[in-house]
C-alpha cells in the first residue's frame, strides 16, 4: 500500500472514532438530560477512560445551563444522572470529590449505589484519596454518608473523623427509620466502632446533635455505649477519661449534658471517682452548672466518707464559693458543715475557707457563712486562724459585721468604715470626626470595612462625605478604586436594571435599612447598575401620613438624605455634605456649617434641600454664644440658606409636648406637634414635627431596623426625647415581649447633648427590666452615663419603675440584676436613689396583698437596697417597710426587709 493511501485510511479511521465518540457523548448527555440514570450507567460502563474524559466537556457546558435555572423541572429531572456522569468522566481525586460535594448538585444528587458502581472498579488508593477529600468538606456540604462509608469499604483504607463523616455516621446508626434492631445493635456490628466513638469525643458540637438523636428513652446513644463498654466492646478506662476530658474541655451546656449523661450511665466504682479526684475538683470550679454540681456531688460523697483530704476540701471551697451560682455556693457551704460536725480537727483548714464567702456579694451567703463559722469556731485552737478569721470579717456587710464583732472578736465598725465615695465613669468627651478620606483607594478600604462590620455613626458619615467629596473631584478614578469592593457584592453582576426589579432590595423607600445596604445602593447608583430615575422617584413623600407608625418619620429622614445623595451622585454630584457632623454623635458647629455654606457658595454648587435641613436639626445650640455669633455671619453670607440658617439659631427652643398613657401593661408617651420641625424643614424631614398617637401605633411595621436605629439619635443630637418618645414602643418589648437588641440603643441617648426628661428615663426603666442580660447591660451603661453627667433623675426613674413593676410591664428579678450590677460599679448612691422611690410602692401592694405578682423578686431588690444603704449610710423612714418587717418568717423578703430598716435606723451604727 502506497504512503499516500496508509495516510487516507488513517485519516479516514481517525474520522469514524472521532464520530463514533461524537455520537457516544450525544447519546451520554442525552440521557442525562432526559434523567435517564439507568441508561447513563450502561452507557459508562461501556466506555473507557479515554472516551469518559472525552465526554466531560460536554456534561460541564450541560452542568452551566442548568445551574442559569437551578429549580427548574428540567434541571430536578436532569441532576441525578448529570451527578453520576461527571463523577464517572473526570481523572483526578479533587476533581471528582469537588463535582460529587457541588452545591449547585446537592440537592439532587444521585443515590450512593449509583456512585458506587461506578467509581468502584477504579484503584483503592484512589478510592480512599476520594473519600478523605469528600469527608474534609463541612456538613453542609450535604455529603452522603452511605457514599463515604461505601469507599471507606471499597478502598480498605482507615475510617475518617472529620466532622461531616462522624455526623453522617450517628444520623445513619441512630436514624429513626432504620430497619430492625437497637442502637446497641447496630453499633456492635460497625467495624469502626472504636474510632468513630473516639471521635465524638474531640468533634466539637457533636454532642448536641447526640443528645437529640438519643433523647430520653432506654435505646437512647449513651446508655448503648455504656453497654458495650460493659461488654467490653469498648475499653472502659478509655471511655471513662475521654468523657471526663471532653467535660472539661468545656462547651454549651445542652452539649455537656450529653457526655455527662453517658458518665453517669458509665456508673463509676468508688476507686475510679478517686482517680479522677483532680478532674473534679476542676469540674466544680470551672465548668457550666449542670457539670460543676455533678462534680460538687461526687466530691462531697468522697468528703463525707473520708477520702478526700481537709486541705483539697478546702482549695475546692476556695473555687466554688465565688462562683455566680447560688445553689452551688450554699451545697458547699452545707458539705463544709457537714465534714466539720465529723471531724473537728479539720475546722483550722476549712473555716478559713468558708469565710471566703465573707466577700460574696448577696448578703444571704455572707450570713450562712458567717454562721458556719461562729457555730465550730470553738473547735479552732490556733490564735493565727482565729486572728484570718477576724480579718476576713471585714469583708461582711455593715450589719453582719457588727455582730461578728461579738462572734469573732473582729474589729468595731466605725464611721470611717461607712463612709461612701461614688464612683462613677467619666462622663464621655466629644470626639470630633476625622476629616474625609484623602485618597480614593483609602475611601474604598473604609467601605469595604462598613460593608463587612456596619460601623458606627461617625465611621458611617466619614465614608458617605468621602464618597460624594470623591464622586464630584474624579468620578473614574472613584470607580476604578471601588471596583475590587464592587466585584464582591452580590449585585455586581445584576446588568443595569430598575431598582424595583431586583426583589425589592433596591425599590428606593423602606430598604436602606442599615449601613450595608446604604452603601450597596449607593455604590450601585453611582457604577449606573440602578437607573438614575430610581433614586428621585424613590423620595418620599412629606405630605404622606405616618401610617400609625410611631418611628417612620425617623427612618424617612434617614432614607431622605441617602435618597437625595444618590440622586445628586446620578445627576449633579456636590462638593460635599453639609450635614456631615463635627463630633460622633451627630453634633454639628454652627460656625463650621457657615463656612460650608461659604464655600457653596463661592463654588456656585447647588444645595439639596434635605441635606441642609439635615444640618439645621444637627447643628448646635446649647452654646447660645457661638450660636448668635454663628447667626451673625450666616446672615452676612447674602444667600437665603445663610438667613434661614441665621432665624434657626436665633430662635428659642420650644418644650416638647407630651402625654403619657397605659395600654395593657406598657406606659407610653404621646407628642404632640413640634411647629419648627413640621413647617421650616423640606419634604422627607418634616414628619418629625408631626404629632404622634403611641395609642393608634402599629406594631408590625417596614420602616425599621436594628441596624438603622444606631443612626437615629444623630439625626436630632440635641433633642434625645423626641428620639426616645418614638422609640419608646419599641423600647417596651425588651421587657414586655421578650424582644432582643432595641435597647443598644439607649447609651447614644444618654451621650446625647439635650436634656433627659420624661420618654429618655421610661425608655431607660424598660431597658433596665430587659428579658435579656445584653439589653440589661446597654440600660446600665446609659444609667451610669447620664448620672456621670448630672442628667439622671433619680426620682423620676423610680416612680417609673415602681410603676412598671406594678403593672407588670418590668419584673422585679430582672431589675434586681440590672440595679445589682449598677451598683456594683460603685454607684450604690445612685442606685439606692432610685430604689427608695420605687420600693414604697411595691412594699404597699405587698402590705394589701393587692398585686401579688409586684412581690416576687421583691426580696431580690430588697437585697440591693439593703447592700446600697450599708454603705452609703442613709437613714430615713421608708413607707411600708415595717409592715415587710414584722412579718413572721425567715423569707429572703422579710429578712432582707429587716436589714434595710435596721440600716435606715442607724442600728448597725450603734452597734
């Protein structure tokens, strides 16, 4: 044969396998696209390697069509079998564990037999890269648990004990729905067992996924395990130190349970609790509650019976008294009585330890020990032990110490020793904004940071005056700074659409709901992915009712502004803001608005009507001076924004008209209208003029959001009680209806400049009785904050929360935590100023038997007063307190009740 033809009929062979492979893959991808599984199967096992690869290309082009309409009837039909195909087609182990874990696949995926039978004639070490690949991916990677454990099988390799295999593995074992025998069984017959029950043990949050499997019932996980360590299926020392450890690792309590569940069920001998001695006393002193008791009950039976020396009682006493559980502290307070009545040379160890909890902070646990120690300090011989005792009793409270003067021989109480200094915290300085950032890059790097944290008030409105400062010098070069941080938001790739288009996230009115989002729509305006008539369109109406909505006048003026910036971004962007504040919160110098309105004013720039109405509510003045001399120079500007500029500083501030009300529970505050906010400010602002009704208020309500509320208290700097009176229904659900966060907003209202009046100290009372300790603590600070700066009225808080309490609004253990932790700080003056107006009022309902639910807890706060007055040294009467005193009994109320009227008494004094 010439070379001529050799050539042709190699041709020609080339050309009939690239069209036999052609029409192979048509055929493969057909059937994947019909959902035809089965025949996608025969067709792989049918092919070699070579024609598989071949046919990849073709399935990733089917894989990006269908991911364009990934819920689609077709794309359902199609996964399974595309799932299994391209598994089958690619080469390499990351590939194929990467195709397998898609998340664009993780909903349809192929059945694990499927899988199986494909992959499993290829090589076992690659069958085991494969599946430690796939076990490395989270669980939410949807992993199936039958395809690992399948490969584990397949490829002989070890078990992996990542954290998606090990949660596969349980859901497998202990699913409800598996067929025949118990737990115990089918944990008996894994091969894997000891590796995969180690791993429970170092798999972090493994255990609350255990512990819901398991439940409470005799097939529950941990009396199986705990059967077959019996069985000796499992090794028991094993088992033993890998709970103890995991407990002392640490974690969430509903976690911990689990593992000391299985403890228990582990039944420890008497030789293995003394092992595991330092464990305990570990447990007990660090660990969560549930954990700590259970270690404090095993140490006391080793107490109790004579194996667990005085000397490690005593460093486990020192530990656990000073922990915030009550119930703990008084077990250990009983154990220590106990052991002494036994062995009475062990009190030279343990008193000293006991009078640890002289320094405790409720006076009960100072008594109790105060009384352990009186009642075996005869046993002590030793005059250095008896000496620490008498010292430590200078940590008790007035009145305890007095009588332990007689007791211990501790040292008199003398008016020194009484003598109270406040202290409170500084009362916080203006901090003055930076200037804007210089540089587009910097600019860029801040709201790169916002969109990831949603900064502050100050960091906000730094970025928003550099954006437009930077959008009117060099809109390209702003651009092109931006785009790195353009690229990454969700948006970016969203073609030049109406705002309304984009599932409301843009519809302009009621979205820009906090820092993020402000700036994802202004970022979008000025790239032109929003249309520019988007953000005019978008401006609300002034005219338009409040909607029965007590605080959507205060998201419209925040929406208006940004509304109007990318509006002016769009079309004709300004120089600068002038609304851009001098100091964080939200303050702006009047001289240093005038020269804004010079410069405006010598550039020929436009003024947008609601950014300068902004800075009319912003700017200062409580310094009358500066103000009339600001005036003076507005006027002398010969603009009309210079003489509205100069009337708004000249004018008297007008008081703010208010009515309070009750409805249910709650005391709320009605406004009435404030002239100067209504008609002198433009469209967008002036609903916050308008009078408003908290009794036509509408709960549900689009027009907030948490991390808008931040930004309200700027928006009128001087005035924090027409903020306060909007928020004040909000404010209400943090005790009301057990709703979190609205009060973070309240330290920003006590920093505020204006005056605290009547909605700022209600809105204070409800955050003080918050359902949650984050809300608890934001009420304090601002408490702290406003009596630093002289503007917290004692009284005025107290009637308040008498009034609260009694109508059930605030509940007293609640409070009590809040005012306990207040005057732990060192404000016990302001504290008790605030309970000995409030108390009268409960102590009476109690007296009458009137509202029975106002007096729990009202030993709690009873406490409080009691600790506030020792050491502050007030006297006086209080109204009803006798009556509280003269009760019989030892309850925490009239106990605490008979400590408060014999501190007001000077009893403790002249003792």
């Amino acid at each position: 044969m010439s070379a001529t033809s050799a050539t042709a009929t190699t041709a020609t062979t080339a050309t009939t396998a690239t069209t036999a492979t052609t029409a192979t893959t048509s055929v493969l991808v057909g059937a994947v696209r019909a959902g035809r599984t089965a025949d996608v199967v025969s067709l792989l096992d049918g092919m070699t390697d070579a024609e598989r690869r071949l046919c990849l290309p073709e399935l990733k082009a089917l894989r990006k069509e269908l991911r364009a309409a990934r819920w689609s009837g077709e794309s359902r039909r199609s996964h399974p079998a595309l799932h299994a195909a391209g598994a089958a087609c690619q080469t390499g182990a990351a590939a194929v564990a990467d195709w397998l874990a898609a998340a664009d696949m993780r909903w349809s995926q192929a059945s694990p037999t499927v899988l199986l039978h494909i992959l499993g004639d290829r090589d076992p070490g690659w069958l085991a890269d494969v599946v430690h690949r796939l076990a490395r991916r989270p669980p939410a990677s949807n992993v199936s648990y039958e395809l690992m454990a399948g490969l584990v099988r397949l490829s002989g390799c070890p078990v992996p004990t990542t954290e998606a295999y090990v949660q596969g593995w349980l859901h497998h074992v202990g699913g409800a729905w598996q067929p025949g025998g118990t737990v115990r069984d089918r944990l008996r017959a894994d091969p894997h067992l000891a590796e995969l029950v180690a791993a429970l043990f170092r798999t972090d949050g493994i255990g609350t996924l255990l512990g819901w499997l398991s439940g409470d019932g005799p097939d529950r996980w941990t009396r199986a395990l705990a059967q077959l360590t019996a069985e000796g299926a499992l090794d028991r020392t094993t088992m033993v130190d890998a709970c103890t450890a995991r407990l002392l690792r640490g974690g969430t309590p509903a976690e911990l349970r689990v593992f000391l569940r299985l403890l228990e069920d582990l039944a420890l001998t008497r030789d293995e609790e003394l092992r595991l001695t330092d464990d305990w006393t570990a447990l007990a002193s660090d660990a969560v509650s549930v954990v700590a008791s259970h270690a404090q009950s095993v140490l006391g039976a080793l107490a109790l019976d004579g194996q667990l020396p005085p000397r490690q009682l005593a460093e486990l006493t020192g530990a656990v008294l000073f922990r915030p559980e009550k119930k703990l502290v008084r077990a250990q307070l009983v154990l220590l009585g106990k052991v002494l009545a036994r062995d009475a040379a062990a009190a030279g160890e343990l008193l000293p330890a006991a009078a640890q909890a002289f320094g405790h902070e409720d006076s009960d646990v100072q008594e109790r020990a105060l009384k352990l120690v009186e009642r075996h300090i005869g046993k002590v011989t030793s005059p250095e032990v008896r000496g620490e005792l008498a010292d430590a009793a200078d940590q008790l409270s007035p009145m305890l110490r007095a009588r332990a003067v007689r007791t211990l021989g501790a040292a008199p109480v003398t008016p020194e020793l009484l003598a109270h200094e406040e202290v409170l915290p500084p009362p916080p300085a203006p901090v003055r904004l930076a200037p804007a950032p210089e540089s587009a890059a910097e600019l860029a790097e801040e709201i790169s940071a916002l969109l990831a944290s949603d900064g502050d008030v100050a960091a906000f409105e730094r970025a928003l005056d550099g954006l437009v400062r930077h959008a009117h010098r060099d809109r390209d070069a702003l651009l092109e700074a931006l785009e790195p941080v353009i690229a990454r938001r969700w948006w970016a790739d969203g073609g030049r659409l109406d705002g309304r288009h984009w599932s409301g996230s843009f519809s302009g009115g009621h979205q820009l709901l906090d820092s993020a989002s402000v700036f994802d729509y202004l970022l979008a305006v000025l790239r032109g992915t929003v249309r520019t008539t988007t953000p005019r369109r978008a401006l609300p109406d002034g005219g338009a009712a409040d909607r029965g909505c007590v605080h959507s006048a205060l998201h419209r003026s925040f929406e208006a502004r940004l509304l109007e910036v990318a509006h002016r971004l769009s079309t004709d962007p300004q120089p600068f803001l002038l609304a851009t504040p001098t100091w964080g919160s939200g303050l702006l110098d009047p001289g240093e608005l005038v020269d804004r309105l010079d410069a405006y004013r010598r550039l020929g720039a436009r003024v947008s009507a609601v950014d300068f109405g902004q800075a009319l509510l912003r700017v200062r003045l409580g310094d009358r001076a500066a103000a009339a001399a600001a005036a003076r120079r507005a006027s002398a500007l010969g603009t009309e924004q210079g003489e509205r500029l100069a009337r708004w500083l000249t004018t008297e501030e007008t008081v703010l008209p208010t009515s309070r009300w009750t409805t249910d529970v709650r005391v709320l505050l009605d406004l009435g209208e404030v002239p100067a906010l209504h008609h002198d400010l433009p469209d967008g602002l002036n609903q916050l003029g308008r009078p408003v009704s908290a009794q036509r208020h509408a709960w549900y309500c689009h027009d907030w959001h948490d991390g808008q509320r931040q930004h309200w208290p700027a928006l009128l700097p001087e005035r924090p009680e027409l903020v306060a009176a909007r928020l004040l229904p909000d404010l209400s659900t943090v005790a009301v209806d057990n709703v979190r966060g609205p009060a973070a907003v309240l330290p920003r209202l006590a920093e505020a400049e204006g005056d605290a009046g009547e909605a700022v100290h209600l809105c204070l009372a409800y955050g003080l009785g918050a359902r949650h300790a984050d809300d608890r603590l934001a009420a304090v600070d601002a408490l702290l904050v406003l009596a630093a700066r002289g503007r917290l009225d004692p009284g005025r808080l107290g009637t308040d929360l008498g009034q609260l309490v009694r109508s059930g609004a605030v509940k007293p253990l609640r409070l009590a935590d809040a005012v306990r932790t207040a005057a732990a700080t060192g404000a016990k003056a302001t504290v008790w100023g605030v309970l000995r107006e409030m108390l009268p009022v409960l102590l009476a309902d109690h007296a009458t038997g009137a509202r029975p639910d106002s007096a729990r807890g009202l030993g709690e706060l009873l406490t409080v007063a009691a600790e506030c007055a020792e050491r502050t040294g007030a006297r006086g009467d209080l109204p009803h307190l006798a009556e509280a005193a003269d009760r019989r009994g030892a309850s925490r109320l009239v106990s605490q009740a008979r400590r408060l009227r014999s501190t007001l008494t000077g009893e403790v004094a002249a003792a």
